[in-house]
C-alpha cells in the first residue's frame, strides 16, 4: 500500500492522509467512514474524525492502530468496489509523506564505496546527525538554494519510517517497528557542512530534503536489505547501488539508535548514502538553478524536484 499526504490545488486546506488506488488519491478517514457504515457501526463512523484522524501528523501520532484501521480502509474499498470520490493527480498536490515527524536521524558514511571517495574512515558505528522539520519538502516542492552556500551536493537514500515506539529494540525485531519506506534526498551543502566537525548547519537547511512521494507499507517491502537504488541530475547518472551494501543495516539501525534515544511513530531515519555524490566528481558538480534531480528506490517508486534559487 502507498500512503500520501495530499491536499486539492483549487482549494488552500490543509493536508491530509490518503492512499494511492490506480493512480488515483483516495481519502483514508472517509474510506474508513464508509467501512464502519456499511458495518453498521454507525456510532463510530460519527466520531471517524479522532478514530483515523485526517491530520498527517495526528495520523502518525496513532502509530500501530492508525495503520491497522487504514489497512482495514483500504482493503475495504479494494474488495467491496465501494464508490468513494477519487483525486487525480493533476487536481493535487503532494505534501511530504510524514509530516512534522518529532526527529529525522540521518545516517553518514554508511556505504563503503561512498566512505572512499568522501576518502575517510569506516566507522565502527554508525554515524548519526539530525535534520529538522523546516528541511522537509514534499515530491512536486523545489529545493530551495539560498546563497550561504555555492556547494549544494545530492544524495539518494532510503528513508525509513517508523510505526510504533520503539525503545531498547532487539535486532532481530527491528523491523516489526517500521510502518514503511519512502525515498529521501539528503541535499547537503558541502561548504557549510566542512567548515565545522559537526554537520547540522550543512544538513538541514530551509525546504531543502524531498521525502516522498509516498509510504509504501512493509506489505510491500517485507525486506529493505535488496534494493536497487539511484539518482540522477538532468538525467544522467549519478549514483547506483543496492541496499545490500550498507555497511549498518537497517534492523541493526533501528536496535542502535533505539538503545539511545527512544523512536517515536512518524519518525525518519534516513538511512546513508553511496558513492558518485557531487562533491566527490571530477571535478566536482554540485547542483545549479533549474537542475532536475531524480531519485528511484526498487519498490518505491521516483522522486524528482528542481533546484531553485532562495528569493
């Protein structure tokens, strides 16, 4: 299943949670309501709002129970071939598949052909930094160049979002706390990013960081650890790898960062990027004004958005 975040061009309204059926957005919290009406459920479906809250951010808030009603919705109008109203694409817009998520841990240097040409060292353990919520764009928003930085670098990665707390999680159930994946780009501004040993203020610039263009559940991605993954600026090739060479993976991810700070449903962790970022070219080719920059993760599907100049 993919689940959106989206909202109608001809009106100014907030976002809401939905889900893709045949290339249409179908709205969760009205599916949900005609499920619990055509069960007779007639007192829930009056109270839909705070059973499967249409708010991106209350969604996730719910964790586990938003997703399992969600699935119940979605099942529902895919087995009963219940009318429900349809948005088309070009009727919409696309937000960021998590909205406000409470923290977005990246990971570095975590791909050994990537840890070369950055030319540093292995790490014994992973690398963490923090983006903030203001990075976050959605799949049809630009990324925005502000001039504090001539060094602007792409990287491809795979997002992971999580369902449920999860606090001191064991290895080998890590991945019952994930709620599904969507595709990141980790836009790094190299210059600011080097001129400290820490690197926030190169990470985590204003409407920098496209996630999306949707959620697709771990029904559809039951293991992370085999996809093919790939970016490219104004078409050509950039990067092309597979998740089987993270050097940390993503079970080992989620036990290592759960151990230490507690992970909360809505949660990103993107999880490190591989070799043929722009700073490591010959010579280097950091993104410019009008570039299209186009990430594909096997089973997720594209990400594509244009650099543009901060006003």
């Amino acid at each position: 299943m993919k689940f959106v975040t989206y909202r109608p061009k001809q009106f100014v309204l907030p976002y809401r949670t939905g889900f893709m059926l045949d290339e249409h957005v179908i709205d969760l919290q009205s599916a949900y309501q005609k499920l619990l009406t055509h069960t007779e459920q007639y007192d829930l479906a009056y109270t839909v709002h705070t059973l499967l809250p249409s708010d991106p951010a209350s969604f996730y808030a719910l964790g586990k129970i938003a997703f399992d009603r969600a699935k119940d919705a979605v099942a529902f109008v895919m087995e009963e071939q219940i009318e429900v109203e349809k948005w088309s694409p070009e009727d919409i817009v696309l937000g960021p598949p998590v909205a406000n998520p409470s923290k977005v841990i990246c990971i570095g240097t975590n791909y050994k052909d990537h840890v070369a040409e950055m030319k540093t060292n292995i790490p014994e353990c992973p690398v963490l930094f923090a983006k903030f919520s203001n990075a976050l764009i959605g799949p049809e928003e630009p990324i925005e160049k502000p001039g504090a930085t001539e060094k602007l670098d792409y990287e491809v990665e795979l997002a992971v979002v999580i369902g449920k707390e999860a606090k001191e999680v064991a290895t080998e159930h890590a991945l019952d706390y994930v709620a599904g994946y969507t595709i990141g780009n980790d836009v790094s501004a190299r210059d600011l990013q080097k001129r400290t040993p820490q690197w926030l203020q190169g990470k985590s610039l204003d409407h920098s960081t496209p996630i999306g263009p949707w959620l697709v559940t771990t029904d559809d991605i039951p293991d992370p650890s085999q996809l093919a993954l790939q970016s490219k600026v104004n078409g050509k090739i950039r990067q092309s790898s597979n998740t089987k060479h993270l050097i940390f993976d993503i079970p080992y991810l989620i036990s290592f960062i759960s151990n230490l700070i507690t992970l909360s449903p809505g949660d990103v962790i993107l999880t490190g990027t591989p070799d043929g970022v722009g700073f490591a070219q010959e010579p280097p080719q950091f993104l410019q004004k009008g570039d299209i920059v186009s990430l594909e993760i096997e089973g997720i599907g594209k990400l594509e958005n244009e650099v543009m100049e901060k006003e």
